[in-house]
C-alpha cells in the first residue's frame, strides 16, 4: 500500500518541523519554501492572513471582497514566488500586490460611500491647514461622540481619497517606513510624505468636531 | 510663511520623528506656544489611537480551505501544463483529480458533481468527506488511508506539497487532501 504523505517531511515530527518554521523570519520562511519545504508557504500564509485582510479592507470598506483579494493575493505570491527578489522585503512585496489588487477593485467599481462630509471634499489636495475652531452648531453631544466615536473615524478614513486613504493606513496601521510606502504604492518619496500630510490634515479636520 | 503654516506642513515629519534635531525642537517650542497647532496634534494623535483601536477582521472559516483549493487547481495546472509538454497523449488523461474536501466544503462537492473528476475516484471518496469531518487527530494519517484507497482502485497518486498547508490541531478540521492521477488508469 502507497502511503504518499508518509514520505513528505523532512524532519521526522511534522509538529516540530512546524515549530521550527515559526522560528525563520520572512526571508528564511521563502528560502525555506524554495529550497523545498513547502510548509514554508503555509507558515507565510498564517503570518499574513489577517493583517492582510485588515489593510484590505481599510483600503477598499468591502468585507466581503478584501476576503476574496487576500486570497488572490497569496495566489499571486505562490505563483511567482520562484521569482522573488530575495534581497528585497518579502512583507513589502506581499504588501505590494494587495495594494494593487485592492486599487483595481476601487478603480473598477463606482463607490458610493455614506457622504457625511461633503464641505470638505474639494479641498483635499490643497495644503495643510489649520483647524476651525469649534463650532457648536455641528458638534455633536458627548453622549453621540462617545457611542459612535469609532464608526465615525472608520467613516473618515473611508472618506478619504484613494490615495490618501492607502497611505495613511499604510503608516498607521501598518507601521510602514515612508520608504516602504513607496515602494508598495509606487509612488516616489516625496509624493508618499506630502500624500501623508495632506491625509493627516483631511482627517484632522473631519475628526476634529468629534475629539475635543 | 508663518509659523502656524510651517507647523502643518511640517507636521507629518515630526510626528513620524523624520526631523532634523533642530527642526524638531523648533516644532516643540511651537506646539508649546500655539494652542491651535496643540489641538491639531491632539486631533491627529486620538484620532489615530482610536483607527488603530478598532475591531480586527477575522477571516471567515473556509478562508483556509478555500485557498487550498486554489493552490491545488493551480498546481493542477501546473502539471497539466507539464504533462502537456512530455507527450500529447497524457494531456488527454491527465487532470484526473481525486480529492476530499473535509467538513462540507461545498464549492470542492460542487466540484465533482460538475464531472470535472472521474466518477469512479469521486463515488469512492464521497464517504470520506463525513468521516474527515469527524476526524480530529492528524489529518496527513486520515488522508493516508484514503489516498490507499484511491491506489487499491487503480489510481496512480502523486503527493501534492501543501497536505498539511493549513491543518489546526486545535481548530476544525480544514484539511483538503488532494491527489491526481499521472497515468491512464481511470480512463479504461
Ligand atoms: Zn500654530
């Protein structure tokens, strides 16, 4: 009788050869991968599945579909891992092709987000500006900020523009390097610091009236 | 420029410490001074405390078993491409693909009911689905025994490499065993 799984691990007890690919950091999980062990790939896969679907949802607002990019993501990651440059940051790679997948998802469909803050819109791409002070006439009561204080700021960064919107999850969400963010984005350096800023100031000023 | 103005401009760089020493204190002494530009800091800081705070998705259960079944078409592909290029007649009895999908893993049963598969390979292995559901030890032990049972009908097996991708000790059993056949067995 064939037993084919029988023959599969390298190292005797598959628990511990799992154990063991826990240890390897993200380079050493592909090299791992590509020099044979294809448990290697599954250890990635739980690495990054969350945090995956986490940014893909906060860039694109579809639950159901940022579940459907992540796994094309990782589709696309076992494809082609052959090929990966292994001098580069795997985690920046990954980041990479979700970002894409997730800017073609919002480019191919027509969003029709809640509009809560319609004063704002034009002025995205201008420069950082302070914020007004308060005023009482729009301010919502305590009772209202504190119960919707976390929808309300998950409503905001939906607001933003695309490219406000992926930057600034990328920085702090994710925790990314500016350099990073330009490498996921393709942006360049300069672009990725003043997209931030201006994202920063946009929230700031859609948030502000819920804060203080 | 005033100072308000260069505080904003440049307040992305000091938030992410990506200042010149002197610029940075520079920008202190400004937050010190300035009320408004004090209340921006406020606003950005709570208000990126909190997106930070909010609830983590959780992938959905056949999250794993999904992909899986990716992974396996893929590497389907994949060796029906190579097989395609060794000779040409295997293309024509590759792809038998035999393959248990444990716990109600529709889209895989939904699979086979379209005839993608050998009928003989799927009625054999239909009666594993419920037994893997119920199985909790290891699940390469449980995908041994059918995968002898997909040899004693005359199927050439060929490991495919992700058996244990996603397999939880602890969680449900996800595991999807796959094979394919290299050779013509099923097809006489
Ligand atoms: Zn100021």
């Amino acid at each position: 009788m064939m037993d084919v799984f029988a023959r599969a691990p390298k190292a005797a007890d598959p628990a511990s050869a799992r154990s063991a690919l826990k240890q390897l950091d993200d380079s050493g999980l592909v090299a791992a991968y590509l020099d044979g062990e294809k448990r290697a790939f599954g250890e990635l896969v739980e690495r990054y599945q969350t945090r995956l679907l986490n940014f893909v949802y906060r860039t694109t607002g579809d639950r159901e579909r940022a579940e459907d990019l992540v796994q094309e993501t990782f589709i696309r990651v076992y494809r082609h891992l052959h090929r990966f440059d292994q001098s580069k940051k795997f985690s920046t790679w990954i980041y990479t092709i979700a970002s894409n997948l997730a800017k073609n998802e919002l480019r191919n469909r027509s969003r029709n987000p809640l509009v809560l803050f319609q004063t704002i819109k034009k002025n995205w791409d201008a420069d950082a500006r302070p914020l007004e002070w308060e005023d009482n006439t729009y301010r919502p009561d305590d009772l209202f900020r504190k119960r919707h204080l976390k929808s309300m700021v998950e409503n905001t960064v939906d607001q933003l523009p695309e490219h406000h919107r992926t930057v600034f999850i990328l920085r702090e969400m994710e925790g990314k390097t500016y350099e990073e963010i330009a490498d996921i984005t393709g942006a360049n350096l300069g672009t990725v610091k003043s997209r931030l800023n201006r994202a920063r100031n946009n929230f700031a000023q859609l948030i502000a009236p819920l804060l203080d | 420029m005033t100072s308000c103005e260069r505080f904003l401009a440049g307040y992305s760089a000091f938030r992410d410490d990506a200042l010149p020493w002197e610029e940075r204190v520079e920008m202190e002494v400004h937050l010190d001074e300035c009320p408004s530009c004090a209340r921006y800091d406020r606003v950005v800081s709570r208000g990126a405390d909190v997106f930070r705070e909010l609830p983590q998705l959780e992938l959905s259960e056949d999250f794993a078993a999904r992909l899986q079944h990716r992974i396996y078409t893929e590497d389907l592909e994949a060796a029906r491409a190579r097989n395609a290029s060794r000779s040409a007649t295997a293309l024509a009895t590759m792809g038998v693909a035999a393959a248990i999908a444990a716990a109600a893993w529709v889209p895989l049963v939904r699979y086979y009911a379209d005839g993608e598969a050998p009928r003989q390979a799927a009625a054999s292995t239909v009666p594993f689905a419920a037994r893997l559901a119920a199985w909790d030890g290891p699940a390469h032990r449980e995908a041994g025994r059918v995968t002898s049972q997909l040899v004693r009908l005359g199927v050439a097996v060929t490991e495919l490499p992700y058996h244990d991708l996603v397999f939880k000790k602890d969680g449900p059993l996800v595991a999807t065993v796959a094979a394919y056949t290299e050779g013509d067995v099923l097809a006489r």
